[in-house]
C-alpha cells in the first residue's frame, strides 16, 4: 500500500517496525488485526491497490474520503467480503463498478461524488444489511430504473441517490422500507405520481424528490402521515391539484427556517442553522459522515435524528426543510404548518454536477412553493415560532390570511409572530394593503414584498422595527408619502421604486444614494437643487409641525383680539359702577331692608330711602 499511495500518512509507516497498529489511519482489533482504515480528509494520492483484502482479511472498515486518490475503482475490492463499510466518496473515481453480492455484510456503501459510468450495480439490492445506501451525484452512469427489488434492503435507513440518472417510477415497495429515514431521490428524471405507499414510512424525517421535473400527479395525501417528517422538497416538478392539508400535520418542532443559498434570492441571505440540544431526550445519536461526507471548510454540528443510525465516524451539519415549487398546485393550500416556506428554502441543497459535497441537515423547517399556482387559504396556520416566511415566486392571489402566523398572519396577526426574522412573499399577486400591526413583528430583519399588487400607504408603524435591515415594497400599487422615518432607519436598504408614491424624496434616501431609483415617477419630488437627481422641485409648503406652530400662534392671536375687544367694550359700565354711591340705613334685626342707590354723576343727590316689611 505505501508503494502504491504517497502523502503525509504514510511518512511515518515504518515497515520494519511489527507495531503496524500504531500506524497513522490504521486500526486493529484484540487480536492485532487490522480492522479498520481511515485516511479521509489526508492529501494522499495515487491508486489504492484493490487487493488490499488479500493482505487484510479481516478488515471491515475502508475510508477513503476527500482525498486525491485517483483513477478507477479499485479491483478486487469486493473480495473484501467481510467489509462492513466502504465509504470512497468525493474521489472522482472513474470506470464502472463491480457485482456487490460477496459484500453480504456491508452496512455503509458511500460511493457518492464520483464519475463512475456504465451500469448501475443493481447488486447493491443483495445486501440485505445495508443500513447507509448512497450513489448522490455520479452523473454518467447509463440511464436506469429503480426495481421493486429495493424493497428487499429492509435495513435501510438512508439511501441518497441523487443526480445519479436514475429514471422512470418510484417504486411502490419503497413504502416497506420502514426504517427510512431519509429518501433523496432529486436531481433525477423520474417520472409518474407520487406513490401513497410513501405515507407508510413513519420514521421518515427527509423527503426529497425536487428536480425531476416529470413526476406529475397530486401530491399525495398519505404524506401527511409521515409524523417525524422534517425536510420535504418536492420543488421544481410538474405537480397538480391541491397541497393536501395533513402535510401540516407533522409535530417535529421549528428552531427556525432555512433557505439554502442556491435557492435564496439576492434579497434572502442565508440564515444561521440552528441544531437541537445535544442534550435531546430523542437524539441517540448523529448521522454518519459515511452518508453526507462533510468537507473541512464546513463547520461541523450535530444532527441527531429520533430513531438510532450506524454509529458515525464524525458529526456533520444539517438542513430540514418543506418544498414545492415549479408546478401547477391549484386551489387552497392547507390549513396548517409548523414552518411555512411557501418560499425558496425548504430544502437541503440542490445536487448539482459540480460535485459539491452534500451539506447535511440544519434544525429548519421551510415549506418552498415556487413557481407554483395556489390560493391561500385562510386557515395556512403557521407556528409562531416561524422564523423564516417565504411565499415567494408563486401565483398567490388575492390578500393574505389572517391566520398564516396563527400565532401570526401577515395581515394584522402577523403582529402575534414574535420571533419572525425574515418575511419573503414576493414575485406573487398579493393584494390589499400593509398592515400598521406589521410593526408589532419586532424581530424582523429583512421583509420583501416586491412585485406584487399591494395599495395603500407605506405604514409609517414600520420605523419601529429596530431590527430591520433589509426592506423591499417595490412594484406594487402603494400611494402616498414616502415614510421619512423609515429611510432614516434603512438609508440604503429601502426599495420603493416602481410604486404610485407621491410627495418629497426623504433627505436621507438621497443620501444614501437610493433616490435615482426613483426618478421618472410623476409624483414625487424634492426640495431644493434638482440639478443632479432631476426631480422636479416641491411646492414649498409648509411642513406639519410649521402648519401647526402657525395655526396655534393664529388662533392666539384671535384669543388676544377677543379678549382686548370685550374688556374695551365692558370699560364703561366699569366706570359707571364703580362710582355708585350707596347709603345704608340702621336695619334693626327684626326686618328686611330695601335700598336704592343714587349714582355720583346725578346732579342732584338723591337720598336713599328705606322700605321696611314686617
């Protein structure tokens, strides 16, 4: 082996030394037998020699990961037949593969992110032990049909073939597999409907068939009995009808929402994954990196699904997700879910042919409906715990629910969605008018609500989201001024453009260099020079708080004029009463005097006479 491969390792075999075990990427048993061989992620090259098996019969671990190892697959190595685990992933090996069957104990076959060509092994179906099937992006293979045969590796836990030319059905018999936990079937050219039989595996947490683009049909109903569920993306497909309602019916809980970046707009940056408590009564243990090879420039963290998988060799990140997009979903859309994504994210990561490794499995659960034809209804409840909303690039039509965040809509109950972050319900036909309670959502970072139909003013409500970072209402049919405030909170981060908007550019929107998006709009205007943004200079009203200064200094202007105006008036009677002379006569305490009073001014002094009743 040393003759054959090259690289730091194997600088320190000394091979007249008899402690081989202490040899770097070697492992031995009680014995002295070398079980096991790691020289994953180690810059070693070469070819490994494929009758390594011949030397070390007892081995049952081979890992090969992240290396520049090159050539084809090594032959011979099937003769390994006590081989527990095979994991070449990531080595762009080339040429065509083996017959399985002696392998009868592997439990991990990885070959995944390679170039292997000709027939697909349908050997693999021999080995009823296996616990870990992944084939994800081996792009030449010759075209091949899944067989019901597959039903036959009843251990199977996760079997990722993505982007490995498989056409044709989904069979049927998947639905026996019971112990799935994930099923990755994207990036392919299936086609036909969805099987129900699908709604039978209960420990099923990820789901995706997005990418295949022939499969047709409803989306079964049965799904939604599929309680452990965390990730479903069946996006960019050619499904109809409507989305069943018992897929909202999954109780995993909902961290957050994540959308991946090769889903997200430029306006959606990706959202840190946020991962269940080590400490989760319900996680026994990780996902192996034998299943989702995990590269050095990936920060590792703990997946830790409800039901127990082959123990791992290292932990790696994780993705959840719900997605549908680029179909035809017609009528309502169901009345429940934990995470709503009728957005862009929902799902892990496209498996494209760059061979990129697999990212795992953040804590999110995102439904992506994209590019797809549906109604809101109004009971789309969503968790309050939603994080991430995204209901972009659809046909929405008509006004939002008012129970879409039941804990929080998107109406005024949006105020109830406390830890909502990201709200993206673009690209749609949303109509009616921005609710001021929007401003109640504290945590928002980024809301877009571009292109849709949406009137109304702009609420000046929204300057309280501290938080908010991002803000985009452009191509809608909004009226009205342009919130001054708002543009101080968000001077380069604000789209307006393409509105009805009308009255002066805010000062700080000019600053922030956000004004030119907005010249050619026949009601809007600015103060002052308009030599370099070309908009037409505003009536030089006076501003609210001027307006009310001087119709307060009027209105005290009228008041003074009043008053001076009644005590000019009341000045003589004044003088007249204050020289009334009175003449008080003895009053003897057993009557009740009368008096007249004679006025100063009289010529003639007239003496008051008194009047006095038993």
């Amino acid at each position: 082996m040393k003759q054959s491969l090259s690289g730091i390792p194997f600088s320190s075999w000394n091979i007249t030394e008899i402690f081989y075990c202490h040899y770097t990427g070697i492992g031995c048993d009680s014995r002295g037998y070398v079980t096991d061989m790691d020289f994953s992620g180690w810059s070693v090259s070469g070819n490994f020699p494929g009758d390594v098996c011949s030397y070390l019969p007892e081995l049952h671990s081979l890992r090969i990961v992240h290396t520049n190892i090159n050539g084809s697959f090594p032959d011979g190595i099937n003769n390994c037949t006590l081989l527990e685990e095979l994991n070449m992933t990531s080595l762009y090996l080339t040429g065509t593969l083996p017959d399985f069957s002696p392998m009868k104990f592997l439990r991990i076959l990885d070959l995944s992110y390679n170039l292997f060509s000709g027939v697909f092994p349908a050997s693999v179906t021999n080995l009823t032990d296996l616990e870990v099937l992944n084939f994800n992006e081996n792009g030449n293979f010759n075209p091949w049909q899944l067989t019901e045969e597959i039903s036959r590796l009843s251990k199977l836990q996760v079997m990722i073939l993505t982007a490995c030319m498989l056409q044709g059905a989904i069979p049927k018999s998947i639905g026996n597999m019971l112990e799935l936990v994930d099923l990755e079937l994207s990036g392919n050219f299936l086609s036909g409907t969805i099987p129900s039989e699908l709604g039978k595996l209960n420990k099923l947490q990820q789901l995706e068939l997005f990418y295949n683009e022939y499969l047709s049909g409803e989306i079964p109903a049965e799904l939604g009995n599929l309680t452990e569920l965390i990730d479903l993306d069946l996006s960019v497909n050619q499904l109809t009808g409507k989305i069943p309602e018992s897929i909202f019916n999954t109780s995993s809980p909902t961290p957050h929402l994540y959308t991946p970046p090769h889903r997200r707009l430029n306006t959606s940056p990706t959202v840190p994954t946020i991962n269940f408590p080590t400490s989760s009564p319900t996680a026994p243990s990780t996902i192996p990196t034998t299943a989702y090879p995990t590269p050095s420039s990936t920060e590792p963290s703990t997946f830790q699904p409800k039901n127990p998988l082959p123990p791992p060799t290292s932990t790696i990140p994780s993705t959840k997700n719900h997605a549908t997009s680029s179909g035809s979903l017609q009528n309502s859309a169901p009345t429940t879910s934990q995470q709503i994504n009728l957005l862009p994210p929902l799902t892990s990561t496209v498996h494209s042919t760059a061979h990129h490794p697999r990212p795992s499995f953040p804590t999110t659960i995102t439904l992506l409906l994209k590019e797809v034809i549906i109604k809101p209804r109004e009971s789309l409840g969503a968790s309050s715990e939603i994080i991430v909303l995204v209901l972009s690039e659809n046909r929405l039509t008509g006004e939002l629910p008012p129970d879409i965040c039941k804990g929080g809509s998107v109406p005024k109950s949006i105020s109830n969605a406390k830890d909502l972050k990201e709200l993206f319900i673009q690209n749609n036909r949303i109509a009616g008018t921005l609710p001021p309670e929007i401003s109640q959502a504290g945590n928002l970072v980024k809301v877009n609500l571009s292109n849709n139909i949406i009137s109304g003013p702009i609420p000046t409500s929204l300057s309280s989201l501290k938080s908010l970072k991002v803000l985009d209402l452009s191509r809608n049919h909004l009226t009205g001024n342009i919130p001054e405030s708002i543009c101080e909170l968000l001077p380069s981060s604000v789209n307006f453009s393409n509105n009805n908007l009308s009255g002066p550019v805010p000062l700080s929107l000019i600053r922030g260099g956000l004004a030119e998006t907005l010249i050619g709009y026949p009601g809007l205007c600015v103060y002052g020079n308009t030599s370099v943004l070309n908009f037409p200079v505003c009536p030089q009203l006076f501003s609210s708080k001027r307006k009310q200064r001087y119709i307060w200094l009027i209105l005290a202007s009228v008041v003074v004029v009043i008053i001076g105006l009644a005590l000019f008036i009341q000045r003589p009677f004044s003088k007249r009463k204050s020289t009334v002379l009175c003449q008080d006569e003895l009053i003897t305490p057993s009557h009740l005097q009368f008096w007249t009073c004679g006025s100063a001014s009289d010529s003639k002094t007239t003496k008051s006479k008194s009047y006095t009743a038993s």
